[in-house]
C-alpha cells in the first residue's frame, strides 16, 4: 500500500490537524519559547555589550573594559579607575534590578563572568599596593567610600550567584598572591586586605 492510499483512509481534518502539528512540534523544539529569564539575560547582553565585548573594529580586539582595567591598574587612582569603577557599578546595578531568579544567569555569561572577577582581584590589588598596608587602618589604600561601597555591593553580588565557597577560594588565593603577603601571619595578612573590610558600615 502507497503512502498516499495509507493517508486517503483517514479524514483529511485529521491529517491537517496531524501535520499542523507535527510542524508545531518542530518549531517548539528547535525554537523554544523564551523564558523571563532569556529575555533578562538578552537584555543585560544589550546594554552591557559596547563594554565587555572585544571591538571588532580595533586592530588589538580589546573590549573597553580590557582598556579600562588595564588603565586602573597602572594608575592606581582614582582617576584612572572612575570609567571603569562607573561601568562596573552599572553592571551590578543590572544585576540588582533583575529577578532574584534571573541573576545567576547573567552572572554565568562568560564575560560577565570573567569581568566581575577580574575586578574583584583588582580591587583588592589596589587597596593593599605594591606592599603590605602599614595597618589595618590603611587597608582600603586610596579607595573612598564610594569605591569600597561598590566594592561590597561586587562581593554580595558574587557571593550570591558564585557561591561563598567561590568567594572563599579568592580569599586564599590573594594570601599566595599579593605582594609581600607570604612573609606575614596569615590572621595579619586578613586583617590588612580588602576583603576582611566590615561591609555594613559602608551600606
């Protein structure tokens, strides 16, 4: 029997309904229906991209937050950190004003991603400098109170979509990494870095 007699047996409002959806199926596999989640994460993409993305019109390919961390960090300043510090914190203001839900999927885009940790090794660079902080009171090094309010806003941030034990394992990189730190106690050592600030007196 031909595949077109097989078909004639059957009413043909139910082989049109049969196909229609079958085509329907197809469309929903392939093309999923976005969530409220997608549509965050497509619109953080959006307004974030003309900074964490590489520029493809630039011979080096470097995104302009490549550009401006690379300017902070051999300033070690304030001006030299402002655009980057601005862009970050629009960054977490994003993040803030999604979903609860939604933000550990815009924090898993890998530029995201790797942009908010790389500013978080960096913020704590800055504060202790090319040696260790004379006392704990020098432990925010230049940063005002603006900064390490962004600062902790970036940590409580990170905690929540990365983990505390994430969090943790940069605390004890930063023990083997800042400079001068190996030759101190480790309890000196945490009480001269960033990361050991109160946070609650900067909310």
């Amino acid at each position: 029997m031909s595949l077109d007699n097989f078909i004639a047996k059957f009413p043909r409002g139910l082989v049109a309904f049969v196909v229609i959806s079958i085509g329907i199926l197809f469309i929903v596999l392939n093309d999923p229906p976005k969530t409220l989640c997608d549509a965050e994460v497509e619109i953080f993409k959006k307004d974030h991209r003309h900074f964490l993305a590489p520029n493809a019109k630039s011979t080096q390919k470097l995104s302009q937050f490549t550009i401006q961390k690379e300017t902070c960090k051999r300033a070690n300043g304030p001006g030299g950190c402002y655009e980057l510090f601005t862009q970050i914190r629009k960054i977490i203001d994003s993040i803030e004003g999604a979903p609860n839900d939604c933000r550990k999927s815009i924090g898993e885009i890998p530029l995201v991603k790797s942009a908010l940790w790389q500013t978080a090794r960096l913020f704590v660079h800055l504060a202790w400098g090319g040696q260790p902080p004379s006392s704990a009171y020098e432990k925010v090094g230049w940063l005002d109170y603006s900064d390490i309010h962004l600062f902790c806003r970036l940590q409580d941030r990170m905690k929540e979509i990365y983990g505390a034990n994430s969090w943790g394992s940069l605390q004890e990189e930063m023990f083997s990494q800042l400079p001068g730190v190996t030759g101190l106690q480790r309890d000196k050592a945490w009480s001269l870095m960033l990361m050991s600030v109160k946070c609650n007196q900067y909310q």
